[in-house]
C-alpha cells in the first residue's frame, strides 16, 4: 500500500488526509478493514462489547426503553452501522430475547450496514450460526439470515439500501473512522494538511501545508471557528443528515457512542496496532486510523430536523442506565472467584474515567415530540409528563 501510495503521490501531487485514511483503511486490496480488521484481544484494539455482556445489555434495554416511551410502534428496525464482530447486536438480541413478552406484538429485524466481507461473515457466524445466505440480484441486501432467537438480520454496503419504516440506529465506535480533512491557521488564513512523500527519506510520508486554500477549506470551516487547528469530517456530516431526515420522516431515535469532544480538541488522529499507538503515516494499511467525533459538528448536520442529547461521558450514561444494579446482581449469582474478578475488572474497563469511563461519550438523535408536546389547542395541565430519556437522565429508583 506504501508503494501504491507513493506511485501516486509522485504522479498527482500531495493528497488530502481523508484521502489516506480511506486509501489506508478501505482499499479494496491492501485496506485495513478489507485485510485485517483487528478488534479483540488478539488484534489491534478491543471495544466496549468485547469488554463486558452488560454494556450490549444496557443498550439494548435502552432500544426498549425508548421504543415504549414512544408508544411501542408495531415495527422495529435496528440498524447498526459498523457493527465491528458482532458481538454488541448479539447482545442486544439476548434482552430482546428475555424481554420477548413486550416485544410480543412487535415486528422486530436486524440490518447490519457493512462495508468489510471479511467482518460480515464473521458477525454472520456470530449472530446467526451459519444460517445465511446471500440475497438475489434485484434486494438491496447483499446476504440476509435469521439470528439464534428467530429475527431477521439484513447486511447492507450503505445506509441507503436499508429500507426506511420505523428505525432505531447504533453507531458505537463507527463515527472515529471515517475520513477527516485536517486545517492549520496561518498567517495567511486557513490551510489543508496534506500528505505528500518526504524528499528527504524515499518511500517515507510527512505532512505538509497546502500554499494556498483548497475546496475543503472554504467549504468545511465554520466562519465562527476559534481554534487553530480543527479536524472536520463531511462523511459523518452526510450520515449524521441521513439519520436526521429518517427520524424526522419515519419516527425512531439514533444513539452514537465514541471517542470525542464537543467542538474543544484540535489534533486527534492517531493510529493503533497491537493495542499501542502507531504512528500514523508509516506502514499504511496495517493499523488501524481514528480520530475523535466532533459532536458539535454532527450537532450542526442534524440541522435541527431532531432534538440532540449529549454527549455524556459513558460513565454516567452507564451509570443512568443502572449498570451498578445489574453488576450487584451477577456478582451475587457467581460462584467462583475469577469469574467475579473478571466482572469487576470489566466494570472498571468501562467506568474508570483512566480507562473508556471519560474519553467515551454518548450521544442522541430523537424527534422533537419525545421531548417537547405538539403545540395543541388544549390545556397545559392535560398534558402527561413526557417520560425521561434513559441514560441521558439521571437513574432515580422507586
């Protein structure tokens, strides 16, 4: 990929940021989600699901809670984008599983949004034990099957191929690897960072400063911007429309959980590889690239078409959505010593603000009547409270 790279950095000129990260990450021979993909302990980072059951348990239960406080619609389309192996739709199918008697009159289904082969057979292994197949030339899924409790799960390469109809979509750690344009202040006004060769060191990539403005410059920078340097991710600005649009026109909530900030954080691309930093620009290809959400941005793509909640760190939003009761009652029903060890290990993976319990957040897109009433002719006082929103708000027990 180095070399394919530096083919075309000497026939074209220096390349946007964006540009590498989806050469480095989606190429469709070399990428590092087509090749290798390494989540897990054995690979090159571990995500929150892979840590405990209990944090798929508790957005799961959040889907629920929010689907009742809605008014249990009879059609339920998860949809998750990115769902990395698996492991967090299969948790979330397991509370859908023990609470099938509230779900009863429900028609519930599953649509995965993934771009990796290599990762879509392994969730489909994982969710559905090999009961899938691919789907005909005219469906807009390209492999459908049915999951070990009997839903319907789809697999899509884009969220326009998901049907539209009443929808809650997911997107944990997604957001941070998408394509991002990097701008620099300078003197003479904003500037792109670009990756070029280093004519220094043959083979070996540096950054440099675009000499004058680029389209994305003039495009991509708020006029009210305050930092010096600012990271700005359109793909994730046309997704985040995308979702805004679907809620506002067929009901349903969005929950995004990542690394980032609210608009503070300037430089935060960074690479992983076996668990340790990797520097971004040496061997493309073999780590994997992320850069922290800029939720004030994706607050802005909504355009308002939805309310936005958060972000919160995922500590309280764990917190709210009674992960410390649900830790009570496993420590209580184990038996042996390591598997308690293992529980309180990954409670503090989740929570500690050292570990995910600070740079994680959550983040949400609901329609505007879950939180404010319609404007009606009617009284104030005849108006039933709106029931909180679970995670966002604080967790009181009768």
């Amino acid at each position: 990929l180095l070399r394919h790279l530096c083919r075309k950095l000497r026939a074209s000129g220096p390349v946007t940021v964006a540009e590498y990260m989806r050469e480095a990450l989606t190429n469709p021979a070399q990428g590092y989600y087509t090749r290798r993909g390494g989540i897990g302990e054995s690979g090159d980072f571990i995500t929150s699901p892979e840590i405990s059951q209990v944090f798929g348990e508790l957005i799961g239960i959040w889907y629920i809670s929010e689907w009742m406080a809605m008014g249990k619609p009879n059609t339920f389309q998860l949809v998750e984008l990115g769902p990395g192996r698996g492991t967090l739709t299969e948790d979330i199918l397991r509370v859908f599983n023990q609470l099938s008697s509230v779900l009863s009159k429900c028609d519930v289904s599953v649509h995965l949004v993934e771009v990796s082969p290599k990762l879509g057979k392994i969730q489909a292994r994982m969710l559905t034990g090999g009961k899938m197949q691919p789907s005909h030339k005219d469906e807009s899924a390209y492999m459908k099957g049915i999951s070990k409790t009997g839903i319907p799960i789809f697999w899509y390469r884009d969220i326009q191929d998901v049907p539209s109809g009443y929808s809650f979509y997911l997107a944990h750690e997604f957001f941070d690897a998408l394509p991002i344009h990097k701008f620099q202040r300078t003197e003479k006004g904003w500037r792109e960072v670009l990756v070029d060769i280093d004519p220094e060191v043959p083979e070996q990539l540096r950054f440099v400063l675009s000499p004058s403005s680029t389209p994305a410059t003039e495009n991509f920078i708020q006029p009210e911007e305050t930092r010096d340097h600012v990271e700005v991710c359109p793909e994730a600005g046309v997704i985040i429309q995308r979702l805004a649009c679907r809620i506002e026109k067929d009901g349903g909530a969005a929950l995004v959980a990542d690394y980032g900030h609210d608009g503070t954080k300037t430089d935060t691309f960074r690479g992983f590889r076996n668990h340790k930093f990797h520097d971004v620009l040496s061997a493309p290809g073999t780590a994997d690239l992320t850069a922290d959400v800029d939720f004030s941005y994706l607050r802005k793509m909504t355009q308002e078409r939805t309310t936005t909640l958060g972000p919160i760190k995922q500590r309280e939003f764990l917190k709210n959505m009674g992960i410390d009761l649900r830790l009570q009652v496993l420590l209580q029903n184990s038996r042996d010593t390591a598997t308690r060890e293992q529980l309180l290990h990954s409670y503090d993976m989740l929570m500690n603000p050292e570990n995910m319990g600070d740079c994680f957040n959550f983040f949400a897109l609901l329609p505007h009547h879950r939180l404010v009433h319609p404007e009606k002719k009617d009284k104030a006082e005849s108006k039933s409270p709106l029931p909180p929103v679970a995670g966002f708000n604080e967790l009181l027990l009768k």
